[in-house]
C-alpha cells in the first residue's frame, strides 16, 4: 500500500465506517443518505487535515492543562460544525457529538492498526550495518 491515493481512499473508508457507526451507536446523531455520508467523509477530513492543526496551536495551554481531553473537545466541535453544515447529518448537541468524535477515534485507532500491521508485516526489517569497534574501552 505504497500508493497515497490508495492510503487516501484506506483512511476515507476508515472515517466512513466511523461515522456510520457513530450514527448507529450514539442516540442524536442521524445521517439520512450515502451521498451524505460521503459529504460528511469529506468535509471531516478536510477540517482535520486544515482546522484541527490551527485548533490544536492555538489551544495547546488547555491541551496540555487537560492532560488531552481538549483535543476530545475539538474533535467533538468538529464533528459538531459538520454537522451544522450538512444537511442530512444531524447531531443533536454538544455531548453526542463528544460521543460520536469518540466513536470515530478509537475507530480510526482499531482499524489504522489492522492497515498498518499488515503493511508492515510482508516487509522484512532493514539490515543493520555494523561498524567495526576502532576504539578500545579501557
């Protein structure tokens, strides 16, 4: 999988089934179609890639003050805007979207893992070369 437009479409269908579980487990929020899922899918992944950094920079005292959970936070108030964008994907308040940012992150977490350790599985470890010892240790 050394292809980015392959890793990209891997990491969209990793979002995609995140957020249809979210929808499935967590009461309040709603997505109506397929076409809006894939809008969804689109619009979380562009505010992760461009938003959340910014968000991350600008927040990093609250972060670090928070031991982490700001950045549960901004991914609910992500997951939130979305929302609010799109019609056919409904997110009730604050603590669904919480829930569902959850959902989509250990989602996110499990299923990269799968992609990752079997990429990483056919491959053998690089060699490691050896320099011969000049110095004596006294």
């Amino acid at each position: 999988m050394n292809s980015p437009f392959l890793q990209l479409l891997v990491r969209w269908l990793v979002l995609a089934i995140g957020v249809t579980l979210a929808t499935k487990l967590v009461e309040g929020i709603t997505c109506d179609s397929t076409q809006t899922l894939i809008v969804v899918v689109l619009l979380l992944s562009f505010f992760n890639a461009i938003l959340k950094p910014l968000l991350v920079l600008f927040t990093l005292p609250f972060i670090v003050l928070t031991l982490g959970v700001g950045v549960v936070v901004i991914n609910a108030l992500l997951f939130l805007f979305v929302g609010r964008l799109v019609d056919g994907f409904h997110v009730a308040g604050f603590w669904p979207a919480v829930w569902g940012a959850l959902v989509v992150s250990v989602t996110n977490l499990v299923l990269s893992g799968f992609t990752r350790g079997t990429a990483r599985a056919g491959t053998p470890p690089p060699a490691v070369k050896k320099k011969p010892d000049d110095v004596i240790d006294i």
